[in-house]
C-alpha cells in the first residue's frame, strides 16, 4: 500500500526517474518476465489474426465467426474477480508457468487437429473460451508478480517497457508473419504459438522470487469472501474508485470505436484498403511511442495524476477530430495522438494500482479492473454499431469521444488532496479510506 504522495503515484523527480532505471536490470528477473510476456504476445498475434481467417474459411454465417471474438472475452466476465483470488492465493510464479504449459498443450492439440482437418466452428469456440478462462490467472498473476521482480519505484518504467515490448511484437510482428504461415501451412501459425507458450513458461520458472505476499490462507476464508474484500478494498481507496470509474466509462467509448473502426475509416474517411492499412499503423505507431516516451511525459507534465487526466483530454480530442474531419492522413495522425495517450494512460493505471494495492490483494484488485474493462467493451460494440446505424459512420467517434470526456471528469478526485490538505500540483494523493 502506498504511504505517500509521491510514492504514490505523484511528481516524478530527476533522481525518482534515475532510481527507476536503475532498478531495473534486463539480466535477471525483470529481463525474464519481459521476454517472457513479449514472446507469450507474439504468439497471441499470431492465433489472434489467424484464428478469424480460419473460421471464415469454416464457415459463412457472421454470427458464427463473432462468436469466436466473443468467446475470447466472455471468460472474463464469469471468472475474472475468481482469478484475481486465486492470484493472490498462490505462488504467481508457479501458476503463470503451469498456465502457460496448459495453454501449450491445447494449443498444439488444436494444431493437430487443423492440420489433419478435424478443426470446426464448435473447436474454435471451445478453444477461445478455455485459452481466456485460464488467461484470467495468468494475467492477474502476472500484475501481482511484477512488484516482487522491481522496485516500486521503478513500476512505471517497467510497465511501460513491458507494453511497449508487447506491442511491438504483436502489432508489427505477430500480425504481419500469421498471414505468410497460414499460406505455408493452416496448422502453422497455432503450432508456432503452442511453441511461445512453452517458452514463455520456463522464462518464468527459471524467476526466483521471494514467498507470495498474502496472508496465509486461514479457516473459514472463502474465495467469495476474498474476492468482496478486494472489490470493497478498490471501493474504499478514492483514487482507485475514481480511476475504477474513468476506466467503466472510457471502455464503453473504445468498445464503440473498436467495434466499428472500419466503417469510421471507410464509410465517413472514404478510405479504401490501403487507406485503412495508413490509418490503423498510424494508431500502432502511437501506441509504441506512447510507451517509449511513458516516462519523460510524466516528468514533462508533472505528475502522474495530472498525466492521466492530459491523456484522458488529448484522447477525447483527437477522436472529436476523427469524427468531424474527412482526411486520411490527418486520421492517421489523430488515432496516432490517441494510441500514444492510450499506452501512457494503461502504463500509469497499471502502475497506480499495483503501488495503491496492498500486500496480498492486488491480484483481486487488478481483477475488478479488468472485469470493469472488458465489461464496458461489448456494451460499447452494441452501442458503437446502433450509433453509426442511426446517425450516420462518424457518430462512433463523437460518442467514443464524449464517454472519454466523461471518464475524465470522474478522474478529477485524483488531483485533490485529501482531508483539505494544501494541492500537490497533480501528485496523486495517499491512500484514503
């Protein structure tokens, strides 16, 4: 739990941005866990472009092959805030290695099954479901392990080498190669990401970590039980429950664009292909920026709570911009502009709730924020593709933009210091309760 304003989350000084980079060390654990998130994105990239062209070449029913997109997300809404519990049960080292070996494992029978053409719609659903289910753990895991491998000044550092290194591997790497495998072979895209599980999993086991944080699990303490004290712990903390809340509203807003971005670039833009390709590498490219530049932004801004409200407004700018000017490049730049707020804002949501959390409950506590999150984006589909029917294909935009704006102003507690305490010029403040 976080004891202080600047430890907190609040303004980054010289020598807090030297102490991060020097805590963190590419030869040993952060090194590992980098390698092995990065390594375990590439082969997602990989099955995540793949997976859509399979069950079209399986089927022609839309629905059915939405129902493979689906099925990737509904596991977190039923067992999100059940992963987070378990997380902070159990050695996270232990139970991100052993999902990683799981997921291989049905990976490489599901290439089996695609390359001896015994694949069907009903397999690719079955898979979607069960490769989320586990990642449920595996990423809750994952949040709760990073401040046992780093200091915790150097989290926001980490976190944002972390996506960067994941974007980068997805978005320019994974994505492009999973078209060339799929014409060498149907089965080799998914035998490749069966192969980034397995190494992903020994670049965790070789991690050598301390004992879980958590309390010893007593009589009596049920999973339902744990899983209410995380919710009412994220609940009591004013900053989370204030980040909690932008993050609900501002996924509503990205569910929308998300889910309708083509017609945004096509139907309003009049782009063709290649003018989508421009459009969407123009958003990539922000993204990873976003995520090289997370640090010297903050320390540019002045603090972390003044940062995410900055990337809360830039964004709902720059989508303001998409959904009232008709030009390609400029779109380009615009969603450019969004990705880099984008990146800055996951790397300091990430970092605030893993330092605001306390020892033993933050695998619950990251949990509730991504059951919030993934919530908010089916909804935001549904309302993204009825804005567009009723009002025309700029009109997702224009509402992705005002939720953002919304999600903003609910960020405002941030920046208030607490029991009328003098203003920390955009640090975010100690925990309350």
């Amino acid at each position: 739990m976080a004891d202080g304003g600047a430890e907190a989350g609040g303004t980054v000084t010289e020598a807090g941005r030297a102490a991060a980079v020097g805590g963190l060390a590419w030869r040993g654990g952060f090194g590992r866990l980098w390698s092995a998130a990065v390594v375990s994105r590439f082969g997602d990239a990989l099955r995540g472009t793949a997976l859509p062209l399979l069950a079209y070449a399986l089927t022609d029913s839309p629905l059915l092959i939405s129902l493979v997109t689906a099925c990737g997300f509904l596991p977190w809404l039923f067992f999100g805030l059940l992963g987070g519990a378990v997380a902070d049960r159990v050695d996270q080292r232990r139970a991100m290695w052993a999902v990683e070996v799981l997921r291989g494992v049905l990976m490489a029978g599901f290439a089996l099954a695609v390359a001896f053409d015994r694949a069907s719609i009903a397999l690719l659903l079955a898979l979607s479901f069960a490769l989320t289910t586990l990642q449920t753990l595996f990423d809750n895991a994952a949040t709760a392990l990073l401040p046992a491998v780093v200091p915790k000044e150097a989290l926001a550092a980490a976190n944002a080498r972390l996506m960067t290194g994941q974007e980068l591997a997805g978005r320019f790497l994974g994505g492009p190669l999973a078209p060339v495998l799929l014409a060498l072979g149907a089965a080799l895209p998914f035998l490749a990401d069966a192969a980034t599980y397995l190494v992903a999993a020994a670049l965790v086991a070789s991690l050598r970590t301390g004992p879980p944080a958590g309390k010893p699990v007593t009589a009596g303490r049920t999973l339902r039980r744990e899983i209410a004290e995380g919710i009412r712990q994220l609940w009591r903390d004013r900053v989370l429950r204030a980040v909690c809340v932008s993050v609900a509203l501002g996924n509503v807003g990205i569910g929308a664009l998300i889910a309708t971005l083509v017609v945004v670039i096509k139907g309003w833009l009049g782009a063709g292909d290649s003018g989508y390709v421009v459009v969407t590498t123009g958003y990539g490219i922000g993204m990873v920026l976003g995520g090289l530049l997370a640090g010297r932004t903050i320390a540019a801004v002045g603090g972390r709570g003044r940062t995410l409200l900055l990337a809360g407004v830039l964004q709902a700018v720059t989508l303001v911009g998409l959904g009232t000017l008709r030009t390609v490049w400029l779109a380009a730049v615009l969603l450019g502009l969004f990705g880099f707020a984008g990146m800055v804002w996951n790397v300091l949501e990430t970092t605030v709730v893993q330092q605001r959390s306390p020892a033993g409950m933050l695998g619950r506590i990251s949990a509730a924020f991504r059951t919030v999150s993934v919530a908010g984006t089916p909804l935001g589909a549904l309302c993204g593709g009825a804005a567009a029917t009723a009002f025309g294909p700029n009109a997702p935009a224009l509402l992705a933009a005002a939720l953002l704006a919304l999600g903003t102003v609910a960020l405002t507690p941030v920046l208030q210091p607490p029991d009328g305490a003098p203003s920390g010029g955009g640090q975010i403040p100690p925990t309350a309760r």
